[in-house]
C-alpha cells in the first residue's frame, strides 16, 4: 500500500518545525509569532540574547513551542551547529526561513572594506550558510520548504544603501540557481522568496549611519506582521517561486523592469532625503554586536514608525489569495459579457 504524503501546506498534528534567522526583531520577530500561532515548534536563531528571550516568551504565549539558539549567521560552522541543535530538539526541519540581515547608510564611498564585508557576510552569506544548513537536514527526506525574505531591492538598488542592495541582488541570483538545481533533481524541498516592501522594524534605530539625522523607510511603510503573513503563506505555497508584498514593491519592480534609467534619476534627487528622518541615532549600531545586549533592552518586532505604517495589503491579500481573485475577475467579466449580451439581444426586439 503506498504511502500518503501530506499536502503542500498541510499542517502536521504537532505543528510544523520551522527556523527563523534573526527572530530576535523585526519581520523575524513578527514571523516567529505568526508561525506559533498555527502551533508550529519554532527555532529562534539570532545573535542578541534579550530580544530572543523575549520572543520565546511570545512564541509560547502564542501557542507554539520555542527553541533559542544564539548564533551568527555569517559563521558557516555555528550555523551547522545551530541546525543540528534544531533537529535534536525537534527531530527534522520542515520550514527554514533566512530573514537576518546587517545594514549600512552612507554613501559607497563612506563604508570601509571591512563594514562592506561584514554586511555581504551576515545579509548574503548568512543566507547561503542558513539555506546549505537547511538542505542538509531536508534533502535525504525529501521534504522541506526554505524561504527566503527579500525585498524590493533585491531589484532596483537605492542610494546609500550598496552593500544591503548587493546583498540582495546575490541572494536573488543564488536562489534562482538553487531553485533550479532543484527542480532538475526532481525534489520535493521547495525554495521560494518573498520581496518586501519598506516595513516599520527596529532596524532604523540600530543600524550603522553616517547620514545627518535618523535613518528611515522610505513610505510608504507596511507593518512586520504583513511580512509574517506573506512568510507564513509563502512557506505553506512554496510551489510559487516568488512572492512580491505591497503595491509599493509591485510599482517599484514593475517600473524597473519599463524604466529603470528614470528611476535612477529619480532616486538620485530624491533617494537621500526619503531615507532621512529628523533627530540622531542613540547608542551602538549592531552590525558588528547586537544591539539589544548594548542598549540593555528588547527592542521587539515594531520601529518607531507605527502612525504611518499600514496594518494591512489589498495587494498583499490579493498575492495570498490569487485563486479567489481569479474566480472574482471571471465571475465580474462573465457578468459584464453577460449583460452586454442581453442588451444586444434586446436591443432589436425594443425598436
């Protein structure tokens, strides 16, 4: 008698067991939550120990069960280490999911060599050594989804920010390769990316800036809790290779795949005062140590931006339920067919 796989997306009596790299803040932080309350088993992997104790607690208030594992995404080895952990805790992976990132705003020409390597490392390379640490467990099962969170610029790159948008680039072009790698195996681990839009995270408060005030998103700006549901969507959907949250992302994507010489002189006058806010940064920056352990406090999943962030995405809800959008548009355009049709017929029989 065959086995009966689940189906993609099915949720396992005990939970599904999920990975989430910098869940200590921000969309990670958002999505560990968002993970727990569907009763997932969640491994929480991060650097600062505040913010990942303080998640655990909200991962277990939510209905889930928390795992913390502390480590830096740019150590290949440690990363190794941290998946094993996982597997000997909740005995497989079944979703894994590279969020953590480091950042830097200034110009090029302002970033040393080092600050420039340390960004690569930890943004483009964590997610290499999270994604090779991940199929590692879930290749000789076969079963698997790894998600990767992007963001609009990992296509259209903005001023001041090279080294996060290099990042992003290469972990765009690098998934795409795995990806197909993967279908050319036939495997059943899926990999898909999720672009994001400008989100309203604690990063801006703690990133490493050498720009006149405080660094900022550019508006319009979403809350993590619509990145967490793409994620959480996305990992359940992984057939679909990539997801793009917010009609920001989809203009910004749509008008440089048209246009991107006009974008380019457009960001050129306008990129460097959209990513500025009033008032200066207070303590460290984290890229190259947590920010939670220097500032002595949790900074959890929300900036500072909360009056002018979006709760909610038409667009985002759309790209989550494409299939009821469809049947909506087919039902509205048979409908208008339908009376044109009638008034057609009509029209004759009336003169």
């Amino acid at each position: 008698m065959p086995v009966r796989r689940p189906r993609e997306g099915a949720l396992p009596k005990r939970g599904r067991a999920v990975v989430v790299t910098g869940a200590s803040g921000g969309v990670g932080r958002a999505a560990a939550r968002a993970f727990a309350a569907r009763g997932d088993r969640v491994a929480l992997l991060a650097r600062g120990r505040e913010g990942l104790a303080a998640a655990a607690d909200e991962v277990q208030r939510a209905g889930g069960e928390a795992l913390v594992v502390t480590v830096d995404m740019a150590d290949a080895k440690a990363v190794e280490d941290a998946a094993q952990k996982v597997v000997d805790a909740f005995g497989h992976i079944d979703v894994w999911v590279n969020n953590a990132f480091a950042g830097i705003f200034a110009p090029f020409t302002e970033i040393t060599p080092d600050e420039f390597r340390r960004v690569t490392e930890v943004t483009y390379l964590g997610y290499v050594f999270g994604t090779r640490a991940a199929l590692r467990h879930m290749l000789p099962r076969d079963r698997g989804t790894i998600v990767q969170v992007g963001s609009a610029l990992a296509y259209r790159g903005v001023p001041l920010q090279s080294a996060y948008c290099g990042a992003k680039h290469a972990i765009q072009g690098f998934n795409e390769s795995l990806r197909c790698e993967l279908l050319r195996d036939g495997s059943r681990v899926r990999t898909t990316m999720v672009q994001m839009p400008a989100l309203n995270t604690p990063q801006f408060d703690w990133v490493l800036s050498r720009m006149p005030g405080r660094a900022r998103p550019v508006a319009p700006v979403y809350q993590p809790e619509v990145a967490a549901r793409a994620i959480v969507h996305a990992a359940g959907h992984a057939r679909r290779r990539e997801y793009w949250v917010g009609g920001a992302t989809v203009a910004t994507l749509m008008a440089n795949a048209v246009v991107p010489g006009f974008l380019d002189r457009y960001l050129a006058r306008t990129g460097f005062d959209a990513q500025r806010d009033e008032g200066e940064r207070e303590g460290p920056a984290n890229l190259w140590t947590p920010a939670d352990g220097a500032h002595g406090r949790d900074f959890g999943a929300h900036g500072r931006f909360d009056e002018e962030s979006h709760a909610g995405s038409s667009q985002e809800w759309a790209s989550r339920n494409r299939g009821r959008v469809g049947w909506v548009v087919a039902i509205g355009a048979g409908t208008l067919a339908a009376r044109a049709l009638k008034r057609r017929l009509a029209g004759p029989a009336s003169r």
